[in-house]
C-alpha cells in the first residue's frame, strides 16, 4: 500500500495522465483527512476550484489541492509527534492523566476524521491547517463550551455517525464532531439535552 508521500509524487509527476494525479489525491485523503473522505474531498474542490467529478482537472488546482492537505497533514503530524513525547515523560515520571484525551486519540490517530464530518457538504470553510491549529489549541487548554473550530455554542448530541465515535457533540455551524475532551461536562449535558429538544 502507497504512502502518502509517495501518492503526493504521483500527484506532482507531470508524466502522469492527469486521471491518475487526480486518482492518487484521492488516495492521499485514505491516509489523511480531517473531515474524513468525502468532506475532505469536498473541502479541497471547493477551496481550489476543482469539479469534484471531473476527470481532467486543471493540473495546477491539483497540486493546490494537495498542498492544502500537506500542510494540514505537517501541522497535525507536529502535533501528535509533541503530544507522544509528553505522554512519554508523564509515563516515566508516573503521572496518570485522565483518559478521555488518549481515547480520542486512540481513534484519530494519524489524523483521520479528527474533525469528522458527517454530512460531506457541510465543513469548515478556511484553510485545513488553520482549522487544526485552533482544534489543537483547543485539546491543549482547559475545555471549553462551544465549538473550536468557528466558536459556535450550538452543539447537538449526534447518533449512528459514520465514523467512531458513533455518537457525539456536532457543531450546528460549521458541521464537525466536536472532540469531547475539548468541552467541559456541562456543555456535553447541554448538547444531550439539545437533542432531545431537536427530537422532541
Ligand atoms: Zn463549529
């Protein structure tokens, strides 16, 4: 199975049919797609004038395309690189944190559907590293009450999403899954109780 890196060249390789630069992006977002396949997808077109059907795309909004990615996928490799290191030094040290942050983890990482979409149209807007860094800054500080990503507070408890963890805080806004380690309990009860009031 292709690397991400190695899909990246084949990507850029002038040589390549252009069905087959746009075939190895797609591949890419196998290996690394905050908002998961679709949304991603979804994301890039709409961000570097790409039809997301057209089989021969402007080779130039490609490669646009897959810098977007790249630098996203540089800033959350950085991340995750730091976040290991700590939880070594805290292992060594015997310090014990509580585990919701490192469950997450255990599902994300690599950063697939980090900020998972569920509907493919609906997903932030700005440019994906910028997401990650607020996301990132978000699951460094204290929780907090509204979404990371656009700061909305209207969060509603979601069922049978179709990523892990199959139920979760969605964003009204901007349409990610909220990360629970980033909210505090309070808000986690208030998004339950929004669904109820959406189902009632
Ligand atoms: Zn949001």
């Amino acid at each position: 199975m292709a690397g991400f890196r190695s899909l990246a060249r084949q990507v850029r390789d002038p040589r390549n049919d252009l069905a087959l630069r746009r075939y190895s992006l797609r591949k890419c977002l196998e290996r690394f797609a905050p908002y998961g396949h679709r949304a991603t997808w979804d994301h890039l077109c709409s961000r570097a004038g790409l039809g997301p059907e057209d089989r021969s795309p402007d080779p130039a909004r490609l490669v646009a395309a897959l810098e977007e990615l790249e630098e996203a996928r540089a800033v959350w490799l950085a991340y995750e690189d730091a976040f290991a290191e700590r939880r070594r030094k805290e292992k060594h040290d015997g310090l014990r944190r509580p585990g919701t942050v490192d469950d997450w983890h255990r599902l994300t990482w690599g950063g697939f559907g980090v900020a998972w979409c569920d509907d493919p149209s609906v997903h932030p807007t700005g440019a994906l590293a910028d997401v990650l860094r607020r996301l990132i800054a978000a699951l460094e500080r204290d929780p907090g009450a509204c979404c990371p990503v656009c700061a909305d507070s209207g969060l509603v408890w979601m069922h049978d999403l179709a990523h892990e963890p199959s139920s979760g805080p969605v964003c009204t806004h901007c349409g990610i899954v909220v990360p629970r380690p980033v909210l505090t309990a309070e808000a986690l009860t208030e998004a339950r109780r929004a669904r109820l009031l959406v189902s009632a």
